[in-house]
C-alpha cells in the first residue's frame, strides 16, 4: 500500500462545478452542534471556527450553494448529554439541511435519533468510537474523522499510523501509551499493524502522563536513537510529554490522534521552537471538509433533499482540505487519513497525507 502522498492544501474544492450567481431569499440552514462551554471547549471553538470559515467561503466565493446562501447557526451542547438532548430537539425543530457534530460519542449517539426523525443529514466531527456508526439509526449518517481500534485487519486510526510506520526503512520507532484503556488501544493497533508488516518498534512502552519531568523516558529514546515516537493518550498529559521530546529531541517526528489536534496545543510558548513536527488533523480542518463534501454532494444532487443527498455522498468522491475524500455505504470512510504536519516559526505546514 503507497501510505504517503503530497496533497493540496485548503482552498474550496468539491466534486462539481460552485458557479457564482445571485443569493435567493430563502436562505439554506446548517448547523453546528459543539461544545462552547465546559472542559472541551476549546475543542468546540475550533469546530465553530471551521464552519464559520467554510460557509463564509461558500458565499462570498461562489454566491452559496446553487444560487442559495448558507446560513450557519451554533448551538452549546457543551459535551453534556441533558444539554445535547435540549440542542438537538432545537436544531431539528428548525429543520436544518445539514447537522454537524457532536463532539462526544453519547451526544452523537443521542441525537442521531432526533435527527433522523426529521429527515436531517449528520456528518460527525471526531466521535471515534466504533459503535457510534454501528448504532445509527439510518444511512443520513457519516463521520469524516477515522474509527478508534476495533476488531479486524483494518482497524481504526492506529491501524494507519502503524501501516505508516512500518514503511519506515532504516528509521528506529518507539510506541508509547499514557496507559489509560484509549491510550494502550490505540498503540496496541498500531503494534498490530507493524507486526502484520513483519516490524516491531524498537521501543514499546508506557508513560504516567502529568508526572512534570519525563527525563527518563527521553533518554531511554535517545540512547536508542529514536527517529518516530507515536504516542497513544489523552490532551494535556500526551502533550506535556511530546513538549520534553521537542525540546530534547527536536529531529524526532511525534504522531499522535486528536489528543493533540488542539490548537491550544500549538499555541503553548514551547511548542513555538522551528523544525518540531507532529502528525494530527486540526478540528477545524474536519469541519471545514464536512461542510465541502456536503455541498459538493448537494451540487450533484441537484437538491437539498436528504436523501437525494446522502445518495450522492456515498456515490461520488470529494476532494476537500484533507485530500480526495470517499464512503462506505454505512457511513464511514473509505481511506482513513494521516496528515503530517511540520511546524515551522509557530505555523503547521502540511508535510504528506498518508491513506
């Protein structure tokens, strides 16, 4: 499997042709389910700022989506199941053409239903987990980001990082977990997947995430000469960790799953050294493609209509800012993605897409 790639970067693009022309009255809902408020919002302002910037883009680019402009309204569901119940019996009395989100798997889980009642199409952001789509109520269901570990021989976002890293020839890997049940499933996907390559890491082992001072752990990588550290964990502690590998070890290449696609973790003053790379999809970024992939399947339907709709996501492929995008007629994705990401002077430049 060729794992790497060089891809183009934002810029709006769809299947189909976005042809500018005058704005109708009746305006087209969307809207943004995320959480504004609690302990992952900073995770929900990076949600919100996607789809403001994605439908900004659809009007004032290309006049709307067949000559109607987009309307975006977001809506706190601050990851709480009571207050995503609230939010999405409020977005679906008012019969928006597209939902995206939510953040976390009950909310996602809970308000599928409320949605499918009315007809209402869903593209889930980041709920990774495997049974969200497996309990989905109807096809009006999809999810852009990759599935969490799950049984069978391609099993979730581990599963590609670990494709990934085998194809390192000549390049030494440790696998690390913060030891939390996410945390040694992802790198126990990962080890998997390296072994079905006939390669083990050279280092697989565990951290204690928020311990302040990792010396140990990044001497144990530098006296094995460690090229690529993949670290399976939780936002902050995961991070914490990869800032000591950055300052200690600033050629090492760090991948990681969502816990570090916050931008807050790029913010922080020691992330901001030149040459420190990383390997994640930022939030926004997700957003962003979901409301691409939305309007390019509304311009080949023809239609806003949610059936009509959802037939063209799972018929046609969509190029968005993460790359040519495709489904499975249950939802998810065809190709999980992998994108590099190198940080040069405090901004992330895409390095590669790896499929």
């Amino acid at each position: 499997m060729n794992v790497c790639r060089c891809i183009a970067i934002f810029g709006f693009a769809a299947v189909g042709s976005l042809a500018a022309s005058n704005i109708c009255s009746a305006d087209v809902l969307i809207a943004l389910a995320a959480p504004l408020s609690g302990s992952e919002a900073a995770a929900g302002g990076q949600m919100k700022a996607g789809a403001t910037k994605a439908v900004d883009d659809l009007n004032t680019r290309y006049g709307g989506v067949l000559g109607e402009k987009i309307v975006l309204q977001v809506t706190d569901d601050a990851c709480d199941r009571k207050r995503a119940i609230a939010a999405a019996n409020q977005l679906a009395s008012q019969i928006p053409v597209l939902v995206l989100g939510h953040r976390c798997l009950l909310d996602s889980m809970t308000a599928s239903a409320i949605y499918d009642k009315e007809s209402i199409l869903q593209i889930s952001l980041d709920s990774t987990n495997v049974d969200f789509m497996q309990t989905s109520p109807t096809a009006g269901i999809f999810r852009i980001c990759a599935r969490d570990p799950a049984p069978g021989p391609t099993a979730g976002v581990g599963h590609v990082a670990g494709e990934f890293l085998a194809s390192l020839t000549g390049k030494k890997v440790a696998v690390l977990s913060d030891g939390s049940l996410y945390g040694d499933a992802l790198t126990a996907d990962v080890v998997s997947a390296m072994k079905a390559h006939s390669r083990q890491p050279d280092i697989n082992d565990k951290f204690i995430p928020g311990k302040g001072d990792y010396t140990s752990e990044v001497d144990s990588l530098k006296s094995d000469t460690i090229d690529f550290v993949y670290l399976g964990g939780r936002y902050p502690g995961l991070g914490e960790f990869a800032n000591e590998i950055h300052v200690s070890m600033p050629s090492v290449i760090i991948l990681a799953e969502d816990a570090i696609a916050s931008k807050n973790y790029w913010a922080r003053p020691e992330n901001l050294a030149e040459d420190s790379r990383l390997a994640t999809i930022p939030i926004d970024d997700l957003t962003y493609a979901a409301v691409q992939i939305w309007a390019g399947a509304v311009i080949n339907a023809s239609s806003f209509e949610r059936d009509k709709v959802v037939s063209a996501i799972n018929k046609f492929r969509f190029r968005t800012a993460l790359g040519d995008i495709t489904f499975k007629q249950q939802g998810d994705l065809n190709d999980a993605y992998y994108v590099a990401y190198q940080k040069v002077k405090s901004a992330a430049h895409r390095l590669t897409e790896c499929q």
